[in-house]
C-alpha cells in the first residue's frame, strides 16, 4: 500500500514539475488584430547551445492564411529553454498554430486568443452624430463665409445690370489713353531721330500718317485720306479748329512733295505743333500724361 501511494506521489510531482516547465507566455497579454505579438513556450532545462533562428527563408517555416509569421527562435539553457513564436494575427478569437518544428523537436496543440477593437457581440450601429463646433471664432468664421458669399452674389447682380455699361466705358478710356500715349511716343521717337540726323523727308512721312491715324480715331472720321483743304472744315473743340490742321498739313506735304532740301528747323516746327495739338487733345479729353 506505502508503496502505490509513493508511485502516485511521484506521478503527481512529475506531473506539476511539467506544467511548471511548460508554462505559455503571450507579450503582451492582450493581443488585437494586426498587433504584433510574441507567444514565449517555456521549455524543460537543456544543454547550452546556439539558438535555432527561422525565418520565412527557413525550410518548413509555417505558414498559416489568418497568421503572419514573422520569426521562430529556440532558446537551449540549462538554466531554462523557451520557445519565441513572433507573428501577427488578422481575424479574432482562439486561433490553434500550425505545428512548429525547430531543432528536431515538434511543437502542436499551440492556442492564442486575438481581441478584436471592434465589439462583435452587440449588434453593430451608427454612432451618435457628432457635437457641433464650440471652438471660439467659429460663429464668426460661418456668418463670415456667409456674408461673402452673399456680397459676391450681389456684386455679379450689379455686375449683370450695370457692369457692361461701366466695362465699355473703361475699356474706351484705356483705348483713348493708349492712343495719346502712342502719340506722344511717336514724337519723341522722331525728334532723336531728326536730332541724329536722320532723313527728314522720311520723318515728315512717319509723321505725317501717324498724326492722321490718331485724329482718324479720335474723331471716328477717314482722316487718312483728307487733303489739307478737307482738314479746313475739321473741328475738334475750341481747342484746336479746322484752320489749324489744314494748315499744319499744308506746310508737312509742301516739304514732303517739294523735292527741295528740307531744312531741320521747318521738320521741329512740324513736331513742335504735334506736341502742342497733343497737349490742348489731351486736355480737352481730361487724359493723364504718361510717365
């Protein structure tokens, strides 16, 4: 009798003396889905040697469709061997592991336990809507972008109504200023040129046809084709009458056509009259003198 009850007293020792050197580690203890964890096996003493590391290029590595494996290390100590299994779940619940062999030794029956953030057990719902913004300047931010967005729909209104009127005005002022400012160039441009001695028949022509181009818009008439008897009934304010241009234009073609030298003081008494007819225009049209 003594002697059955030492057996099952050693049976019973062995068997806690397992369970102790056996024991199953998950780092960390709770594990959720896409968590990478590590399963620690606590294994019986053994001789020290060199750790057996797999990898996924290790032959028999294992593989599983809702587990990533990512490396398997056996620790040999005679102080305690363990078992490291790095991996990587992706669905919930108690998930058994493929066999494991490492170092000539097979390990089975390996269970984890995968949390999921998601709460499967309730039926699943919409959240509650989210709380309206409390942070300062918010009120001022909505009635802001409101009062804009009503003062562009005005503007366009105005815009509609009265915006081409105002938009033809604007672009008759720009062509009038372009075309007093071109005048102006022009005169300067042939006084150098007459300055550096150039050809004065040929400044006379540039004059000639420039100046009638500019009255030719500014009047809205064909002056580019007048002889200087027609520029006689010409009248363009009190500023400058009829008189005057079928005059300017008698002496210009005189000494263009004269076949005669022409005489630099003649050509500057023609720019100078230019300029004068320019000024009283511009004047008269309430234009700004370009810089």
């Amino acid at each position: 009798m003594k002697r059955y009850l030492a057996l099952t007293i050693f049976i019973l020792t062995c068997a806690v003396s397992h369970a102790q050197t056996t024991q199953i580690m998950l780092v960390p203890r709770t594990v959720f889905v896409g968590d990478p964890a590590v399963l620690v096996l606590q294994l019986p003493p053994a001789q020290n040697v060199e750790d057996i590391v797999l990898n996924a290029l290790s032959p028999d590595f294992p593989t599983d469709n809702n587990i990533d494996f990512h490396r398997i290390v056996l620790e040999r100590r005679t102080g305690g061997s363990r078992l490291l299994i790095e991996f990587t779940a992706f669905v919930p619940g108690i998930l058994e592991l493929p066999v494991i062999e490492a170092g000539g030794e097979r390990f089975a029956g390996l269970t984890v336990r995968i949390e999921s953030i998601i709460d499967t057990q309730g039926a699943l719902g919409l959240s509650r809507p989210a709380s309206s913004l409390a942070m300062p300047g918010t009120a001022f931010m909505l009635y802001g972008t409101m009062a804009g967005i009503i003062l562009f729909l005005i503007l366009v209104v105005l815009f509609i109504a009265k915006g081409r009127t105002l938009l033809n005005r604007w672009i008759e002022k720009y062509k009038r200023w372009r075309l007093f400012v071109s005048i102006k160039i022009t005169e300067k441009r042939l006084r150098k040129i007459l300055q550096k001695g150039g050809d004065k028949r040929d400044i006379l022509d540039k004059l000639s046809r420039v100046f009638r181009g500019f009255l030719s818009t500014l009047t809205e008439k064909n002056c580019r084709a007048m002889t200087a008897r027609e520029f006689e009934n010409l009248s363009i304010g009190s500023e400058i009458n009829g008189s005057l241009l079928g005059n300017f234009f008698r002496r210009c073609d005189e000494l263009r056509f004269s076949g005669r030298e022409i005489n630099s003081q003649d050509v500057s008494m023609l720019l100078d009259d230019t300029r004068d007819f320019f000024m009283a225009l511009r004047n008269r049209n309430g234009e700004e003198e370009a810089a």
